[in-house]
C-alpha cells in the first residue's frame, strides 16, 4: 500500500493522542549520562528501540534460535477464540507496547468473529509507529476503530484510568513483562488493575523458566543480530549525541543468571579506552573488560505469575502454553 493510500485510511476512525510532553533528546541525554557515569555503568533497555532498533528486533523474533515469538504466536493461533470466548465479549481492546501489532491481529480477528465492531486503543512510545501500525489495521478491518496514545507506559495507564468504556481486554505481549525489575513488574501490574474495571481482564505473555543452554542460544545467535541489536544503542549515542564509541571494541554478552532466573545483556569493553560524547561534554572511562548493563530479561514459573496476579489485583483464570512448554499466555481477571 503507497503512502497516500495508508494516509487516506480509516481517516474517520482513527484518533492519536500524543502524550509525549518532554523533549525525547533530553531524556536521552540525561539517561546516557547518568547510566555511564554510575558504577556499574548502564544503558536502560528503552533506548534499545529506536527505529534501527526495533528494525533489527523484529529480524530477531524470525531467528531459529529465538522461540518467544514463534511460541507465543503458536499459542494465539490456536487459543484465541478460546481466550476471546473466557473475556465476555469486551468492545475494547488496549493493548501496551503495541508495536507493529502483528500477534495482535489474532486477537482482534478472533474478537471480530464474535461482534459486529471494535474499538482498539494501542499505547506506544513511538507516535510514528501508531500512525503507520494503526493505518494498515484500520485498511485491513473495516470494523474496527482506534484511538491510540503516544505514551510511556505509567502515563499512558494514568490517562486511561479516567476513560470511560465498556467491557476492556488488555494485552501485554511478548514478554515485556520479563524486562521488568520484579518491583517494576509489581506496580505495573498495579498500574493496570487501575486502569481496568471490576471483571475486565489483560492477557499476560510471560517467558518461562527452561534449560539454560535454550537460554543462552536465544540472546546468542549464531548470525550476531543480537549483538547488532543491543550494539546500537552505542550507535545510537553516536548519532544522536555525537558520541564517538568504536562498535567494534565493545562484545555482546548475554549470561543467565541461575540465582536471579534472568538473562543479563551487557556490553563489554575488550580494552582499556576513553570514549567522549560530545553533545553531553562527557568522558566515559572504560577499564579493559569492563560491563554496560543493557537489558535484563526474566524467566518465570507458573506459580510465579500466579502470585504476582495476586499481588497486583487479579486473579489467574488460564493459561495456555505452547506444545514445547517454553512460553505462557495467562488471562489475569481484574478482582
């Protein structure tokens, strides 16, 4: 579909609230100072997403070694009606990090099938992303409406908080909820049982825990797309702050740590350097072997997942997992 056809579409029934009141530069520049200048140095995993990043992600859920996608989009094939049929017939769907909306579209076909319309409600960071992803669903399904946000997360669930609407499905993919600290991943979770009503319900995707070579095979690939990947928020401090990092002096390391139940991202110096950024007139010493923490991704149970439903306002009603048991889609009941 050309540009023009994309813009043309759905005009009538698409809204796009922009919720992103600072300047985005700013809050780069603050961050990459303040993480590189801490010890031990760090990177939030955020930044890892700027639109090279997210390219270089989505080549990354098409790798053989990297099974969350495939696994979740196994169990949204197969269950969708059943998970749409245990949420009551919601005429909204919210969904948090939306993204491209790729799986999504399972769960709004699936939704579609049983009523006559739709009112989807996505919330990203990226304004640009909503428009296009929003465009091409609205061409797609004729009876569908959207009303997205530009929005960080919190933000994002504080205004819906005070949005009226009838019977809410949310959704929280891919296990995002896995990039979460475990305190995070508690008051988001709190955050979403406030911006949902009594009986409304969010479909939770969440990694498992399994064999750790799995693990490590999934953050390691063997064509280095991951390592592309979590590189370029070094390249991306070039770009954007006129920083000076040589690419090819920092290594990619993805390690799980067994005691924590999480993969660890980092970057490592592999020699004694001094890199300056110049828009934030910084210096950043690295010794040799020297961490960036980027990312951390954390592995579930079941029971853990129970728990943190129950910690945060819901009740786990289902989950359905894929056939080889790696990943899990839950349906959390607001109580």
């Amino acid at each position: 579909m050309s540009q023009a056809e994309l813009a043309r579409a759905g005009e009538d029934r698409l809204i796009i609230h922009n919720l992103v009141k600072r300047d985005p530069l700013a809050d780069f520049a603050e961050d990459v100072r303040r993480g590189l200048s801490s010890q031990p140095k760090q990177l939030f995993p955020k930044y890892l997403y700027d639109e090279l990043g997210s390219q270089l992600f989505e080549a990354i859920c098409l790798l053989p070694e990297y099974y969350p996608t495939r696994a979740e989009h196994e169990i949204l094939t197969h269950y969708a009606d059943e998970i749409v049929g245990l949420t009551r017939r919601p005429n909204t769907l919210i969904e948090m990090g939306s993204g491209m909306a790729s799986k999504t579209r399972l769960i709004i076909e699936a939704l579609l099938r049983s009523q006559p319309d739709l009112l989807f409600i996505p919330v990203d960071i990226s304004a640009s992303a909503l428009e296009s992803s929003s465009r091409i669903l609205l061409q797609s399904y004729p009876q569908l409406s959207v009303e997205a946000y530009a929005a960080e997360y919190f933000n994002g669930l504080e205004e819906l908080s005070h949005t009226p609407r009838g019977r809410t499905l949310a959704l929280f993919l891919g296990s995002n909820i896995s990039n979460f600290e475990p305190v995070e991943a508690h008051a988001f979770l709190c955050a979403m049982r406030g911006m949902l009503r009594f009986d409304d319900a969010l479909l939770l995707g969440a990694d498992l825990k399994k064999d750790p070579q799995v693990l490590q095979a999934a953050y390691n690939d063997a064509h280095g797309v991951t390592a592309a990947f979590s590189r370029n928020i070094l390249a991306r401090i070039n770009r954007e702050l006129d920083g000076h990092f040589d690419l090819r002096t920092f290594r990619h390391r993805a390690l799980f740590n067994e005691e924590l139940s999480r993969i660890e991202i980092h970057l490592e110096s592999d020699r004694s350097q001094t890199v300056s950024i110049d828009r934030i007139e910084l210096q950043v010493q690295f010794a040799a072997g020297e961490l960036i923490h980027a990312e951390n991704s954390y592995k579930y149970d079941l029971g853990n997942i129970s728990d943190l439903a129950a910690q945060s306002g819901f009740k786990c009603e289902r989950t359905w997992l894929d056939q080889q048991k790696q990943f899990s889609s839950n349906l959390l009941r607001a109580v």
